[in-house]
C-alpha cells in the first residue's frame, strides 16, 4: 500500500459520494480505492479492519483506508448509518472508479495511505464523545451533498474537514492516548510555529500558547525530546538561517541580524560567536 505523510495544513478533502448505509452491512471481504467514513447515529454492529476488530454502538466512527480488507455486520435493523467516499485531498478524476471492490484491479486509482507528519495515525474506530454535534455535522453533510445546490462541495469540504478535527482533537485529549505521540505532537507544533515566525519577535509564552499548554510544560516536554529549551532552539534556527545568508550575501550585518529576528546585533554577534566560534564579521572573511 502506498502511503503520504502530510502536514494537518495540507488536508483539503475531496467528498466523492455520501448516503445512508443498508441494514445488512457487507458480512464478505471488501478493499476500497478511496477512504470510506461511517458514523452510527443510531444502531449497533460489529466491524473487522485489517484484522482489528471492534464492537459498534451510537456514535461509533469507522475509517476504512484504501486497499484495506473489511466485513461489516449489523445486528440492529433500526440503525441509521451514514457514510461518505472522500479523499483527503484533491484529486483530479478522469476516470471512474468502482467503489466497492475486492481486487481492485486499476492499480493506479488506489489512494495514498494518510499519516500526519508528526506521526498521527488515523484510528479505524472511535467512540465520539459529542455524539450530538457529530450526528448534527453527519446529517449536514449528507443534506447537502444530496441537494448539490450552489458550491456544495465547498461546504461538504467544510463539513468533513470539522469531522476530521473532531476525531483528532478526541484521539489527542483522551488520556488512553500514547502519551510519546502525545509529545511528539507538541514538539512539532512548537518547531513548526518557530520555522515559520522565527523572524518575529517570538516569546516563549506566544509559542507555547500556539501548542495550547502553559510555558513550563511546553518548555519541559520539549527539552526532554530534543535536548534544548525551546529559546535554544529558536536561537539556533535563526543563526543557522544567519548564517546562509552571510555565506551568500553581501547584506550588512546588522541587516542579517533583524532579518533572522534579533533585534539586538550585539547579542546577535555574541550569539554567533557562540553558535560559530567567531564573530559575524569574522565568519565572512574567513
């Protein structure tokens, strides 16, 4: 199976088709070309996805990835299911595909694997705790993709896109969570705050507000799994970006300093003399 790794930016899903699932389920194998989303408002079942099994009730999510066998079995005639055929992002379709297949002979129309980048997986199954806001986004979303009325696939887009960080947002806060990924997840969101602002004047409290944890905690965390403070880091960033642009430009030194987001040059020079062994002015001319 193919896979991606993607930063939670880059998620932009593309809704193919949604409906209400029949009251039999599929008790035979099946692969999918694209994802399949379910959500239980109402019901009980019982699932098997690449051989991981779980019991369905209210509430239930299920995820089936691409190219991935399934069996699901319904055992309440009652149930009201929804589900929805989307990719994760978009992609141009000149060919049809079958949605239901297990073979899936055209090779090439089979979806990526979706990880997140700091190391999220997508579960196969969750308990929504908010099964009243999930049922509520599940029937808008299936409303509207039935109405296709003007930019529909803009707000079933928005719809989805809410699912999915209701689904993330649960797997992170519920304490049966693995707590590494857990840290895993903090670093990467202070380092991805520091790279893409580290040219502002940054202070620990704004950074570790981005990641929603205090600063002593965020700080904490971070020096135990990568070994510096996040300041030492941030100041390590901005010299090594300081010092690309002494080794290829003619800028002055108190322009290289600002522009990498010390506002002082003189602790700037002092900084780079640590970070280098020499001072700005002597690194150029070496």
């Amino acid at each position: 199976m193919r896979k991606i790794n993607i930063d939670s930016n880059e998620i932009n899903p593309f809704i193919r088709r949604a409906g209400l699932q029949g009251s039999t389920g599929w008790p035979y194998t099946r692969k999918l070309y694209d994802y399949e989303m379910l959500y239980f408002i109402k019901g009980k079942g019982k699932i098997e996805i690449a051989s991981e099994k779980s019991m369905l009730s209210s509430g239930s999510v299920l995820l089936i990835p691409p190219n991935t066998p399934s069996k699901l079995f319904i055992t309440d005639k009652n149930s009201n299911i929804i589900w929805v055929h989307f990719d994760f992002f978009y992609v141009s379709e000149e060919e049809e595909i079958d949605y239901y297949d297990m073979y899936l002979k055209q090779q090439h129309l089979i979806r990526p694997k979706v990880f997140l980048n700091n190391g999220f997986t997508f579960p196969y199954h969750i308990v929504i705790n908010d099964s009243e806001k999930m049922s509520s986004n599940f029937q808008e979303l299936l409303n509207c993709y039935q109405q296709h009325s003007l930019f529909w696939q803009l707000r079933c887009k928005s719809i989805l896109l809410e699912i999915i960080y209701s689904i993330i947002n649960q797997v992170y806060t519920e304490e049966s969570y693995p707590d590494v990924l857990s840290k895993e997840r903090i670093v990467y969101d202070i380092r991805q705050y520091i790279y893409q602002y580290y040219q502002h004047k940054l202070t620990l409290g704004e950074i570790a507000n981005y990641a929603g944890i205090s600063n002593n905690y965020a700080n904490r965390i971070f020096k135990e799994m990568t070994g510096e403070t996040i300041i030492q880091h941030l100041n390590n960033y901005r010299l090594k970006k300081a010092v690309r642009i002494i080794e290829n430009s003619n800028l002055t030194i108190e322009h290289i300093a600002e522009s990498v987001g010390f506002a002082n040059t003189y602790y700037f020079s002092r900084m780079m003399k640590k970070y280098t062994g020499k001072s700005p002015r002597q690194y150029r001319t070496k």
